[in-house]
C-alpha cells in the first residue's frame, strides 16, 4: 500500500497514491507517476514482470496505465477473482492486437483473406463452455499417455545431436523444435518445415502481444498471412481424412456432429492459434525452467540425484518464472476489483507471473523451493473455465525434456551469456539458453547403460501434494515440560528453510507408520536455519506422539510438508489477547513472539495442569515478562474468560488453542464481541464417521470441465473426487488442518470443519472436502 498520510482522492480511490502524474484513470482518480511510467515492453518488463511491478504489489495493487488505456492488476486474489467471473471479465480481447497497426500492415492482412475470429480462448458464453466439454476428451490423462513414448523419443534424439559437443544452445537445438514437433503430432498437422512456421509462431505472438514498429508491421503482416492461409491449406487437408489422429481431426469429425457447437470459423482459427499456443508456451516455459534450475546448482544437484522430484520442480518452475506473463479481460459491466471501481468497456491486464510471486499466498514468494506446498495453486495456466486446456500436455513434456538432460547432462552449467526475449506482454522465454559442459565426463561414456536405464514416471497433471516433503534432521532434541519434548529441525545440509509466519505448522510423517501428523511451529520466525516444534506424549492417541518420542532423537531424519498457515496473525491488529490451553501454547509463542517485535499491545494467558507440563514456560517469561499471565490448575489459578473479555476492545483480536472445553468457554464469553475477533486454532476434532442413515446424498460439479460427480450418503467429498481420480490432498481427514480445502463457486455448505472461521463460513467460499457437505442438491467447485 501505499504511504497512509497522502489524503486519500474524493473518487473513493482505495488507496493514497504517492507521487502524482497529470494523469486520471477513467474514474477520475490520480494515477501515480509509478503507474504512468508502466511500460510493459521495457527491458526491465521483459527481465522479470513479478519484480516489475513489486511496488505495484505492494502498495497499488491496481492501478492505471494510459499509455496503454489498460488497468494492471497484480494481486493474487484480485486476478483469481477476475479469472473465476467470465461473464462479468469477459475473455474477448485476449487475442486482440495490444499495440495498433496501421492501415498498410491491416492492407496487408486483408489481401490474405486473414480472418482470425473466436477460439477456446477469447471466446464468450454460452458458446465457450459446451465448446470446451466436447473437444476435452483428448486433453484428458488417458489420452495424453499415448504421447508419452514420441516425447521421449524426440527428446534423446535431439540430446544426441549435441551431448559430445560440449556446449549448446538448448533454445535453438532442442527447446524450439522438440515441442513443436509435439503439437504438430498432437494436432494432427504434418509436420512441414518448422523454420518457417517458427517465424510464424513468432509473428502471431509479436503481431498479437507485442509492439512492432511502423517499418515492421508489414513484415509481421506478411507472415501472420502466410500463417494464416497455412493453417486453411492443412485443414483442407485433413478434411479429406477426418479419421486420422490428432486434435483437429477430431474436432472436424465433433462438427460433423455438432455443427453449430464448432462451426468453420472456429476450426481455423483454433488450428493457427493451436499451433503457437501448444508449442510456444511449452517452448518457453521449459527454457525457463532449465535456465531456473541451473542458476539454482544445489536443487539441479537435486533432481539429478533423485528424478521423483522433477515433476514438484517442474510446477516451481512454472510458478516462480512461468511462460506466460499476463492475460487480458474485458469488463462487461460496471464492477469493483479489490476495491476499486472498473466501469464497463474497461480493459484489464492481469499480470499472472506478479500474482504467482504475491506473498499474500506463497510465503517466501521469491524463494525458488521445489518443494513448496502450494506451486500449484500457481496461474501460470489461468484459472477457472478459460483454464488452458494444454496445461498437463506441456506439464508432460517439461518432465520428459529435464528428465533427459539430468541424466544425460547432470555436469552441465549455464555459460555466461545476456538474456534476451520478444518483447510483448505476455509470453516470454529467453531467445538462446547457452549452456556448458565437459563431454569427458558424460555419465553415459563410463556407463553405456545408463541409456537403457528406465526412466522417471511421467505425472500427468499436478504433482500430488505428499510427494513435495523435505527430509530435515533433528539437529537438537530436549524435554520442554513433563511428558513434552522440543525438537529442533534444520536442512542436513545447513541451507536456509523456506520461511514461515506466525500459526503455521508443519506436517510430519512418522516413520514408515504411514501416520502423519501436524505439529505447529513454535520457535523464532526469523530463523531461517530452523524449524522448532514441541511434541505432547498423548498416551491414548493413535501412535504418532509415541512414535516422535521414542525416534525422534538427535540425528533423526524426519520427512515434513509445509510450512502452512491457516492460524494467521493479523499484524495490522492495534491489539492482541493471546490465550492458551496446553500444548496450545505453541502457535500462540510464536505470534506473542511477533507481537512483540512488531511493538503490538498485547497479553499472553497461558493454562496448564501444572507448571512442570507447561511448555517453554521459562522461555516466555523471560521474553514477556509482566505480559504472561500463568494459570497452574494445581496452585488454584484458574483463567476468568467472561471477566477477561467483559468488554469488546477496539481493533483488538484474540487468538487461542487449546483442549475444546476452554474454546467452547471463550465462543461463549466472546460472543458480544465483533465478528471474528476470535480466532482459534483447535487440536482435538469431533468429526465422526458418517452415518448414512442421517446423511442426504449430493452432487458436485468441477467447474473447470462441467463433470459432475454423485457423493453418496455414506462418502465423503474428498473420497468421491479420489474416486474420480481426482488428485486431491488431505492429511488429518477430521476437518482440523485445513489441507482438504477446496473453493465453492455455487450451492449451500453444510459446514463440519474447524478451520474456517464464522465469516469464512457465511460467505460459503470454501469448505474442507474432508467432512463438510451441501445441504441439498448440488455444489459447483473450483476443479
């Protein structure tokens, strides 16, 4: 945000804009100089867009450019919110030319009969959806595997051609043409001469997304023309053998069924916007993955010694320094985004790569971490019904082309070398990707059968969330109260950890139990180096806490998944009571910790049976002083909530964990508060098994393909989607740990969870796939 004391602008502009320019947005707020000077075609743009636009992100989120006459969006939740409303942000200009050309150039296009009208794309309701549905089929999982083997087969034949030459440019000698190959076959094209339709490719993205000067409009004319009666002349062709394989034969032969769902115009439009984007973007999100990668020598080491990773780094890669940049979207009617006003007419450009680099939703943001929890919460691929449909063909492809070059090439380096790319709004990858190596010391010239070696299974799709642990040592094990041990956990290597915030924990399996457990963080969140938790010893629990503490010692490697938070600490509170129960004490450390950093008001209450069960009990108190407040149940203490919260703070928040009783207490004494001051964390779920005799059987649609599933009375959602093998995470399945959650676009939830919080709940946005239900009927969802 902006600086607080600039007055904020009678519009009812949401935010108080630094430095002004002579400049007005549509609506008559001031835009910021740094928002006047937005220039997405710069070299700083075209470098990095996510650090572009940090300032944006941080302090205007949305601002105006009227150089280009767009908004920029940058956040992640905002762009989600765009992506998810295709009526109200409708896709239309996707593909509409971002920088003007003139009469010559449009002379031009003209004398080729270029007609280039709505594809899956840019293409509006209700034609795009039943439009989508009847051509997925060959995008599913089943039916990419068939590609699998020609993937596999190009990549090693074009890694022939250079692995003894010792240096390369994997962009021209590979990267290009493999994956044009690959959406010719998967098209159904022939494959003609791919120097030539590569300058098409580049043309149309150039043509589209970028800005040619007048002196090279004419020449992108051209060969968006020759492009264009290209793609006519092939599909003359194929139809003369609609039988044949590929995407397009298949839609040709979709018309013959359905002709008003896919009418001519769109098949040719869609076999030249096919080719560029099955092709183009994979191209580049790879260079970019591997450029990634080597600028990162400790994760290459990684995958190379381990394959499983590839398809977790793959999803970081497309994350942290994706192909595709920015999308566009046209606001059909008046409407507010994060706060501001867009009136109709208005043009947006929705800068995904900021939004995947937001710290609002991935900590650590700018942190390359291949086993982040989240990567694949990323919009590299869009989001909701327009989601690109190609997504798990290039997903493949990437897996297939690093898979191959971290056995062949784990020596390889990147040589030293400027990056350049097209400039353009949206899609960028590196022109030339040089790299290095030492042919003497090709794994394969020591080991000839490392070429028969088998290779890593291909994940088609996103990679399942329980593959994405990091092994941590306890690298100090001592007793933090009666019957509690703190542990110590730190990377075996000494690198930094991913950091976390306040309220988060850690996922932990244990052993080869196949339990898994959570356990929050409750040390210093400015340590990088570590990760602290403290272990209860719970005598009637279900082996997890018993297996911690007996093999859990110093020296002990431990798989974990996180951080992640669903207890967050609103640093923006004026005050805070913080109040704990037990073991509860843990997140609550940790956010009395930060409160006191960040020179919050604030109290600590703390509750145990006995001082000695108390953990870190010494510990916060010589941090906080006359701050804690200890209640030992055996010297008679006992906390007075209803007198403790007698009278509502302002701007004050209280956050507790503890055993359910003294929750249900602070429900109770809290109820005359504002809505969710209280914000609670619990450890102990009442979700039982389901009785199908006093449960209703529901239906839920996935938004993104329009299937809909049956959930019977005696299942759960989070079993019916698995059912449908849909990869979904889950790890306590008793509605506790908030991993199961997945959004609600449509219908009523019958809410069972205790993760979400009262307002969370009244808005009907999300629910936990795990034990919550609907209420009657049917659910639309976010997959």
């Amino acid at each position: 945000m902006a600086e607080t004391n600039t007055p904020q602008h009678p519009s009812g502009c949401p935010y108080a804009h630094p430095p002004l320019s002579a400049q007005t947005t549509p609506t008559g707020c001031p835009v910021s100089q740094r928002a006047a000077d937005f220039d997405p075609f710069s070299d700083g743009y075209q470098q990095d867009p996510p650090d572009y636009v940090r300032w944006a992100r941080e302090r205007e989120p949305i601002f105006y450019n009227p150089a280009l006459g767009y908004w920029v969006i940058t956040r992640f939740d905002d762009i989600k919110a765009v992506f998810r409303d295709n009526i109200t942000f409708s896709p239309s200009i996707a593909l509409e030319k971002i920088t003007p050309t003139g009469d010559e150039a449009n002379a031009v296009l003209a004398s080729y009969d270029y007609g280039m009208s709505r594809t899956l794309v840019n293409e509006d309701e209700p034609a795009h959806m039943p439009r989508r549905r009847l051509l997925m089929e060959p995008f599913t999982p089943p039916a990419l595997a068939h590609h699998e083997p020609m993937v596999r087969r190009l990549a090693r034949e074009y890694v022939d051609r250079f692995v003894n030459d010792g240096r390369a440019d994997l962009v021209d000698q590979m990267l290009w043409e493999v994956p044009l190959t690959v959406a010719l076959h998967f098209l159904g094209v022939p494959e003609e001469d791919m120097d030539t339709l590569r300058k098409y490719s580049i043309a149309h993205t150039v043509n589209t997304w970028g800005r040619p000067k007048p002196e090279e409009q004419v020449a992108v004319a051209h060969a968006v023309g020759n492009f264009w009666q290209f793609a006519g002349k092939v599909l003359a062709k194929m139809r003369e053998n609609p039988e044949a394989g590929g995407w397009m034969p298949y839609g040709i032969r979709k018309q013959m069924e359905q002709p008003d769902v896919v009418p001519d115009s769109y098949l040719h439009s869609m076999m030249m916007a096919g080719i560029v984007a099955a092709h183009e973007t994979t191209a580049n999100a790879t260079a970019n993955a591997l450029k990634l990668l080597l600028q990162h020598p400790d994760t290459w080491r990684e995958i190379c010694e381990d394959p499983s990773l590839i398809p977790g780094a793959v999803e970081e890669c497309l994350r942290h320094n994706g192909s595709v940049a920015a999308w566009r979207r046209l606001v059909t009617q008046d409407t507010q985004v994060g706060g501001v006003d867009l009136p109709a007419g208005s043009k947006l450009l929705i800068v995904t790569s900021s939004a995947n680099h937001d710290e609002r939703h991935f900590s650590d943001a700018d942190l390359f971490d291949i086993r982040r929890e989240n990567s694949s919460d990323h919009l590299t691929f869009g989001f909701g019904s327009h989601q690109c449909m190609g997504k798990n063909l290039a997903r493949m492809e990437m897996q297939i082309f690093i898979e191959e070059l971290t056995r062949r090439l784990p020596h390889m380096r990147l040589a030293e070398q400027r990056f350049t790319y097209v400039p353009n709004t949206s899609f960028r990858g590196p022109e030339h990707l040089w790299v290095e190596w030492d042919p003497a010391q090709n794994p394969e010239r020591a080991q000839p059968e490392l070429l028969h070696k088998a290779p890593a299974p291909v994940r088609i799709g996103e990679p399942s969330r329980h593959t994405l642990h990091r092994t941590l040592q306890v690298s100090e094990a001592k007793p933090a109260a009666a019957g509690i041990t703190r542990l110590r956990l730190s990377a075996p290597d000494g690198r930094e950890l991913p950091r976390w915030t306040p309220g988060s924990h850690i996922d932990v399996e244990c052993g080869d139990t196949g339990i898994s457990r959570q356990y929050s963080l409750c040390g210093d969140p400015g340590d990088t180096r570590h990760y602290e938790i403290a272990v209860l010893r719970e005598q009637e629990g279900r082996g997890g806490s018993e297996w911690m503490h007996q093999h859990a010692q110093a020296g002990t490697t431990l798989k974990i998944r996180g951080p992640r938070n669903h207890f967050a600490f609103d640093e923006t509170a004026s005050r805070a009571l913080f109040v704990a129960g037990g073991i509860g004490i843990t997140p609550v450390s940790a956010m009395a910790r930060r409160a006191k950093a960040l020179g919050i008001d604030y109290e600590l209450h703390y509750s145990g049976a006995s001082r000695r069960t108390m953990a870190l009990l010494e510990e916060l108190q010589a941090l906080h002083g006359d701050r804690l407040k200890v209640y030992a149940k055996d010297e008679g203490q006992r906390n007075d909530l209803a007198a403790l919260l007698a009278t509502p703070q302002p701007g004050a928040q209280i956050y507790a964990c503890g055993p359910a009783r003294m929750i249900e207490a602070l429900e109770k004494a809290s109820a005359h508060w504002p809505q969710d001051a209280l914000r609670v964390e619990h450890f102990v779920s009442n979700v039982g098994t389901l009785d199908p005799a006093k449960e209703h059987a529901f239906e839920v649609e996935l938004k993104a393909s329009g299937m809909v599933l049956p959930v019977r009375a005696d299942q759960t959602l989070l079993s019916a989607l698995r059912a449908a093998n849909i990869d979904m995470e889950s790890d306590c399945e008793e509605g506790l740990c908030g991993s199961c959650e997945v959004r609600v676009l449509g219908g009523e939830i019958d809410h069972r969870d205790l993760v979400l919080t009262r307002a969370e709940r009244e808005a009907g946005g999300k629910m936990m796939s795990c034990c919550s239900r609907a209420k009657a009927g049917r659910l639309v969802v976010d997959l």
